[in-house]
C-alpha cells in the first residue's frame, strides 16, 4: 500500500469511529434549544465589531471533566479531574479582551465571575433578617455586586453563552454542534479545549440499563476507547479556527514530548502542557515554532496565570487572522 492510501485507509478508520461513537450515543435531550441559543449567538457576534473595529471573535471555551455513566439509569458514573477553575478564568480573560465567548462547561465546575464568592454562595453570602427578608451578608457585599454585575454586562452584551454538559456522550454532541456552527466565522473562531475529556467509555448498547448489583460479585467491565476529536474537528468540523488543545500530565518528565506530539498529530495551533500540582502557577504553551513559559506573579500583580496566558493566546490569533483571512468565505 502506498503512503496515500495509506493515510486514506487510516481517515476511513477515523470516521468510522467518530460515526459509530455518534450514531450509538444516545441524542440530547435539549438539543434544539442547543442550536437554537447558538444559532442567536453566533448571528449576534458574526455582524458585531470587536476591538479596535475589527470582526468580533468568537472562543469555544471547554470546561471540566466529562464523565462515563456505567449504568443508562446513571447510578454510578467514573469521572475525570477538573475543577472548572482554568476554563472559568480563561473565560473571563476572553471576555475582557473583546471575544465573544461560547462556555462549554461541566454541571456544577467553576463559573465565570464567581471565583471570589465562596463554595455554597447562596447560603453564605445572604442572610435572612427577621425570618422575612434577605439581605447580602456584608463581608461579601463587594464580591457579590461584582460577579452579578461582570456576568450580567457579559451576557447582555452578547458576549456569553453557557452550555452545560456532564456525560461524555453530551461534552461530544455540544463540541460538534458549536464547531459547525461556527464554520462561518474562519479563522475568527477559536476552540479553547481545557476541558478532561473521558478517554475510555460503556457503549450505550453494552451499558446495563438498570443499577448494577453488587449481589452478583466483583465488576469485570470492559471499556471502549473514545475516539480523539482533535483530528476531525481541524479537519472537518473547524478547519480553518485556531486551535488549542491542553496536556495534562503528573510526571514533568514527559509532559513536554506528550504536548509537542500532539500538536504534531493532530495539527493544533498550540498545545498548552500543565503539570497537575503547579496548574495554577506555570503553563507552557508549544507552538511549531517555540515552547513559551507563562507563569503568574503575584508581586507583579499578575494573580492568574491565565491573564499572560490569554493575552499571549489573543496576539497569536491576529496573526492567525491576518495570515489566513484572504480565504474566509
Ligand atoms: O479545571 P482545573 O482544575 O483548573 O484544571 C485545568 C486542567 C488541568 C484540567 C486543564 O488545564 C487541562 O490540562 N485540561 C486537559 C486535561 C486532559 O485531560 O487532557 P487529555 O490528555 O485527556 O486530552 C488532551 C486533549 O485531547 C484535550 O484538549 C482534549 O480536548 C482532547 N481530547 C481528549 C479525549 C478525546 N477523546 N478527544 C479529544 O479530542
């Protein structure tokens, strides 16, 4: 076999995967309020300007981790790590720098403009003034007019829309959705992958319906792999956006060759590598080119690492624009 039909044989097996993972997934329940509210969206934001005149941007922003049910009446369910916090600050940074931002994120992770509230804010941050009415609690009066304020201006404005998800067949069928309808925007749009994606998953079809007993003895389950949609979505879903997709790794020693790999394989714009103990601290982004190290510093006044991070993310997209806008549309 030559080396093109080679690499024809191997898309062929792609597809199929994709396909087979798709057409066994069970449908969103909600999925025409989905495209709808997208389809608002997208429409408000392709005619807007954003800053200095240009066309306004739009960024998929995926947050938090998916999760694989074992049961299709989901008792149990295996879960992947992230808190939400990187998408929702990265979602805030966006917003502030002009882009109009899609927010895919997980049930219940972190949100945008919320992250000085504390863990339950609506029983810690009111309280209740002779059994009738409500006040905001005044240790966090400050915080609370914030975040409503920034959220609601963001929403108002267009420059949000949030899109839950917890299952990984969800996460899957919102990130299709969103990628094609955004194919008008070009090199305009960009995906921001920070979300932990399942890499393992119970086929629908194999999937118990009913609560598996622990009557019957230990569990032997066999999983199957979820198909990387990083080749298909710089394929056919966004070839033209920018694209940046996330290495988690614990072990600093392999987390670099794991992150130029992938932007090799899969042909993303930039990779951003983190090491799970110091997520918060440092990140380095890979590009064909070079490997940049972005790191917060509180005595700079610099309190997330997503605030360099962005902004570094924001000027390579120009460039991105500049060099491929002579074929949008
Ligand atoms: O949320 P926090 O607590 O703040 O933590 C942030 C984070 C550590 C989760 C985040 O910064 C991060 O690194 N996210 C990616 C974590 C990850 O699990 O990566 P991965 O190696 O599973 O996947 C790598 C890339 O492949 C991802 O961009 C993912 O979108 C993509 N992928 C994964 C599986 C799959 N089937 N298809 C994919 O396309």
């Amino acid at each position: 076999m030559d080396l093109e039909s080679t690499l024809e044989a191997t898309q062929t097996n792609i597809n199929w995967e994709i396909e087979s993972f798709f057409k066994s997934a069970p449908p969103l329940r909600n999925s025409a309020d989905i495209s709808e509210k997208l389809e608002n969206f997208i429409k408000r934001n392709e005619m807007a300007s954003g800053n200095g005149g240009a066309r306004r941007r739009v960024v998929c922003v995926t947050s938090g981790g998916t999760t694989v049910p074992l049961e299709q009446r989901c008792v149990r369910y295996i879960d992947n790590f992230s808190s939400g916090h990187r998408g929702a600050t990265s979602t805030e940074y966006f917003v502030k720098a002009g882009y109009a931002v899609i927010f895919l994120h997980r049930r219940g992770t972190f949100q945008p403009f919320c992250r000085s509230l504390p863990d339950d804010p609506l029983l810690e941050c009111f309280e209740s003034i002779d059994g009738t009415n409500i006040k905001v609690h005044k240790l966090y009066s400050e915080a609370v007019e914030r975040a409503i304020a920034e959220h609601h201006s963001a929403v108002k404005k267009g420059f949000l829309l949030k899109l839950p998800f917890t299952t990984i067949f969800e996460y899957l069928q919102m990130l299709r959705m969103i990628a094609l309808s955004t194919s008008n925007l070009g090199p305009n749009a960009m995906f921001y992958l920070a979300a932990a994606v399942s890499d393992f998953y119970v086929p629908w079809q194999s999937m118990a319906e009913h609560k598996i007993q622990s009557a019957s003895g230990p569990l032997n389950m066999q999983l199957a792999q979820v198909p990387k949609m990083l080749p298909v979505l710089r394929q056919q879903w966004a070839p033209k956006a920018f694209l940046i997709s996330f290495k988690l790794e614990t072990d600093s020693k392999i987390l670099l060759k794991k992150a130029v790999a992938a932007l090799e394989k899969y042909k993303m714009d930039m990779v951003v590598a983190n090491e799970l103990l110091t997520r918060k601290e440092e990140v380095v982004v890979v590009t064909s080119s070079e490997n940049i190290t972005v790191r917060r510093d509180k005595n700079a006044g610099v309190d997330d690492v997503e605030d360099p991070l962005i902004q570094l993310l924001v000027e390579r997209h120009s460039t991105h624009i500049n060099t491929n806008s002579s074929s949008v549309l």
